[in-house]
C-alpha cells in the first residue's frame, strides 16, 4: 500500500511538482502543475498533502467540489493522492487560522515543505498577501500506485 509520504517521495526531485485535478461545475475535470508536500494539520496534527494556490479557477472549484486528486511521478512509477481539500487564506476563514500573522507562518510551512526556499522571506510573504493566496490541505482518503 502507497503512502501519503511514499507517494510525495516520488516528486521530491522536482519540488514536488503534482498535477492537481478538480472538477468543474459542468463535471469535467480542470488539472494544473503545482508543488506540493506533506506538513502537519495546523489544528488536529494529522499529515496531510499541502499546497498554496491563488486564482479564480481552482478555487472556485475547490469552495463548490472539494474534492481532488493530485498525481506524482518519476519516470514511469506514479502515486495519485484522493481527498477533500480544506481551504486556509484570507477569503477562506478557518477557526484555527486565528490572525493574518498565523496565515502568513502557515504559508511558508507549506512553501519549505514542498521544498521551497526563498531569499527575501519579506517579499515572499507581500506577493502572497497582494495575490490572495490560499493554502489547500488535503487528508487522504485513499492513495494508490502502479507499483
């Protein structure tokens, strides 16, 4: 059985990169590139698969169908991650996300984690800010594999 870890594990030498796959209010499926990685739940602790986005596509299918599947590669072994995606950012309150400091901290765990660095923390945090970025954490509801 693929796990959560195992199946990030696959992308850890391109950054995480995953496609992400969301469906649309006329049910076909929008995908999309993102990095993604494995963090901690802010509130219960459980790992959970995580990623920062912005935009009105995926987000507004994510507020209307949670629901998502984020496939990782390498070479021709693939680990596809299904779940509901909870949304964190200023347009989607969460009781745990108590204040925009806690935000900001929460989008840089998720960034570090799907193996991002930055230089200018400062100026990572502005853009976030001026475009609206929301985190996606997603516990799995299944994970499976060609191998």
């Amino acid at each position: 059985m693929t796990t959560l870890e195992e199946a990030v594990g696959l992308a850890r030498d391109e950054s995480g990169l995953t496609v992400v796959s969301t469906l649309r209010a006329d049910n076909t499926i929008q995908a999309s590139l993102v990095n993604a990685g494995v963090l901690r739940h802010p509130e219960n602790r459980s790992p959970v698969l995580a990623f920062v986005t912005y935009g009105r596509v995926k987000l507004a299918n994510l507020r209307a169908r949670p629901q998502l599947a984020a496939t990782f590669r390498s070479g021709w072994q693939w680990a596809t991650v299904e779940g509901d995606a909870e949304l964190a950012g200023p347009d989607d309150p969460q009781p745990w996300l108590t204040d925009a400091d806690r935000l900001r901290l929460l989008l840089r765990e998720v960034f570090t984690a799907a193996g991002g660095t930055h230089d200018d923390w400062d100026a990572y945090d502005a853009t976030m800010m001026e475009q609206r970025r929301t985190a996606v954490l997603v516990a799995p509801t299944r994970v499976y594999s060609n191998g």
